[in-house]
C-alpha cells in the first residue's frame, strides 16, 4: 500500500515582526504544496529509504542499524506526541553522519532527523521507501518544513493503528477529527527543525484557510474570498534572528514611536481579518474588499520599511509592480525573502504573465498562488 499526503505552504498577510512585540499577526495557506508518500515495503527488505527528489539526496538505513542506535525505543507511540529529547537527538546525528551527507547542504540535516524521530515514534520500524517533493522553495519564508513536517506526519499517521481512517476512498480527502494530532506531531518535527517555532506554521498547513495569532494564541478565521497572489522569490537569504533583534534594538531606541508603528501594524492585521471574513456577494463587493486590502498592503509595507526590514532586492520588486499599479508588500521577516502582490480578478491573465516575465529577466523567481485553501490532505493507493 502507498499513501501520499500533501500539506500547504503559508504567507505572512499582515503583522509580521509587531507578532514579536504582542501584536496581532494574519497567515495564510497557499495552493503551493510538500507531498510526502509512504510505500511500505516487505519486511524482509530491512530498510527505510528518504528521497529527498529536489535536492537531489536520499538516504537509506537498515532496520538493524537503526534498532541498534536507537535501542531505548520498545514500540511506536503514534497517539502521544513527544518532544525528542537531546540525547535522540545526538542518536539520530549518529545515524545521519553515517551517510556522509553533503557539506553544502548541512543546513538540511535538521530535517532529516525529524524524520527519523517522526517515523520511528510512529510507524516504528518498517521497511519502507519515503520520497519528499515540494512546490515551495527552501528557506524562502513560506513555511518548506512546516509543510513538510505536516505532510510527514500525515501520511505516517495514516499507516499507523491511531486513526481510523477509511483507505478505501478515492482521491484527496482531509483529516478531521485526526488533524490536531497531525499538528502536534509536526510541531514536534518543526522543534527539532527550528529549535522554538511558534506553532504558527504547522498550524496553518494542518487545517489550512486563514489564522490570527497573538501571544501564542492561535484562532482559526473561515474565509470564503477568492484571492489570489503573485509571489516573487526575491532568493536573497535573510538573517531572521538579526532582522528581529535590530527591530528590537530600534525599539529601545525610540520606545514611544516604535510603539506606534507596531500598533498601526496590528491595526491593519485586525482590518485585514474583518475584510477577509465578509461575504462577497457579487463581483462589486469583492473589487471593493480588494481595493481594501491593497491599500492595507501599502501602508504594512511603509510601515516595515520605516523599522527596517526591506532590502534592496524587495523594493526593486515593489518599483515593478508598483508600474502595473498592483499591491505589495514583502512577507515574513524581511531582508530577502518574498514579497506579495495582491492580483485583483479585474487584472488579466496576460498582465499577470507579462509582470511574471519582467520580474523573472531581473532574477526573481514567481508563483502564482491561491490564498487560504484546505489544510493537509491524504490519499490511499490500493493497487500495489
């Protein structure tokens, strides 16, 4: 039997870096996925195999070899997410050095202990082949772990005894009752990922649509409204860390201002959730909710720009669609990263591809997407 789940990336659509400070912060899922899928194999084969298809890596360990350095492990415990302690952790690097992985992209190795200690908390030991593609770029802000962690724990949750699910059925289908556990297993895999994740991430690719977040408090937002945005690839990497710790800095510096930007941020993200939650009952009403939303994009854009965390790469993109009189804003922490253009339904699909084409001959890399679809979704393969 193959099961394949696949999980959605996410954007930032207001309040990033003020979500720091206690405020209010807007995300979003976009139609852009990591699909994982699970093909388990006879037992005699006494191996589990991760292709990590485009990075072009892939993996393989015997059941012994991973029974042998993981020997306090007695059986699967699918039903109780667990933080992996520092000691597996240390176990599992064991086990991913043995690969000689590549020192270019040792960046990425955080993943693959996740899914070692996610596969074997749940799954046990299986053979199994496990191959990885994704339509979102890595390190980018679009949440490329989240995803995946999500869409891992999915497809292994599927396979386990925990959740009853009916693998009879044809095509895609969402957990429902299943998907809280699916989050909290994929924050587990984020923790050993990113060390502290806010949960915001995971918790956007599970169950999909809009969230708001605010000290660490999640609340889901039912949208209905059709928007679509172009997402440009600025593929400049940033300093997370730095750009919120040089916002901090800025803060001290200059406590009563500072204070009144992130308050306006938070102002728009509020706005933002109002607008997104109205019912759009013709066509006149959704171009007025756009032309809303478009302006609130400028105004969080200045506001970023004015505490620091644009980048010469994003105003060029800004300056560009700014010509086509679209709407943008960067999103997540800034400094690199991508930007969002909101698409209005007015703007023609040849508009569309001649802002990507320009865009694209100055480096950048585009995405058309769609906002606040479903959350993660399995389907079984019966055939094999």
């Amino acid at each position: 039997m193959e099961v394949i789940a696949r999980a959605p990336g996410k954007i930032i659509l207001a309040g990033e870096h003020a979500v720091v400070h206690g405020c209010t912060a807007v995300a979003s899922s976009i139609d852009l996925y990591t699909s994982v899928s699970i093909r388990l194999r006879s037992e005699d084969e006494d191996t589990i195999k991760l292709l990590l298809n485009d990075i072009g890596l892939d993996f393989s360990w015997s059941i012994g070899r991973i029974k042998e350095v993981l020997s306090h492990f007695s059986s699967p415990f699918p039903s109780t997410p667990t933080p992996c302690s520092p000691e597996t952790v240390t176990s599992l690097t064991a086990l991913v050095e043995e690969q000689r992985f590549p020192e270019s992209k040792i960046g990425l190795a955080s993943g693959v202990y996740a899914f070692l200690w996610l596969y074997t908390s749940i799954l046990g030991f299986k053979p199994a082949t496990v191959v990885v593609s994704s339509e979102l770029p890595l390190g980018a802000g679009l949440g490329s772990s989240a995803a995946y962690c999500v869409a891992l724990s999915a497809a292994l949750l599927a396979l386990s005894d925990s959740v009853g699910l009916d693998k009879s059925q044809n095509g895609w289908f969402t957990f429902k009752a299943e998907a809280e556990l699916v989050n909290k297993w994929a924050f587990e895999g984020e923790k050993i990922i990113h060390g502290r994740p806010s949960g915001v991430d995971n918790s956007v690719s599970t169950f999909g649509n809009v969230i708001k977040f605010k000290s660490g408090v999640i609340t889901r937002i039912d949208s209905n409204m059709p928007l679509r945005m172009l997402i440009t690839n600025t593929k400049v990497g940033r300093d997370t860390k730095a750009l919120v710790a040089n916002v901090s800095a800025r803060k001290s510096r200059h406590p009563g201002t500072m204070c009144s930007v992130l308050n306006a941020i938070e102002a728009i993200s509020d706005e933002w959730s109002t607008v997104i939650q109205s019912h759009a009952v013709d066509d006149l009403c959704l171009s007025a909710a756009e032309e809303k939303l478009g302006e609130f994009m400028e105004m969080n854009q200045g506001l970023l720009f004015s505490i620091g965390v644009s980048h010469a790469s994003i105003e060029t993109i800004l300056q560009t669609t700014m010509k086509y009189k679209l709407p943008s804003k960067l999103t997540g922490a800034g400094g690199g990263g991508c930007v969002l253009t909101l698409l209005p339904t007015h703007v023609s699909g040849a508009v569309i591809n001649k802002l990507e084409e320009e865009l694209e001959l100055l480096g950048f890399q585009c995405f058309t997407a769609g906002i606040g679809g479903k959350g993660v979704q399995i389907s079984f393969d019966n055939s094999s």
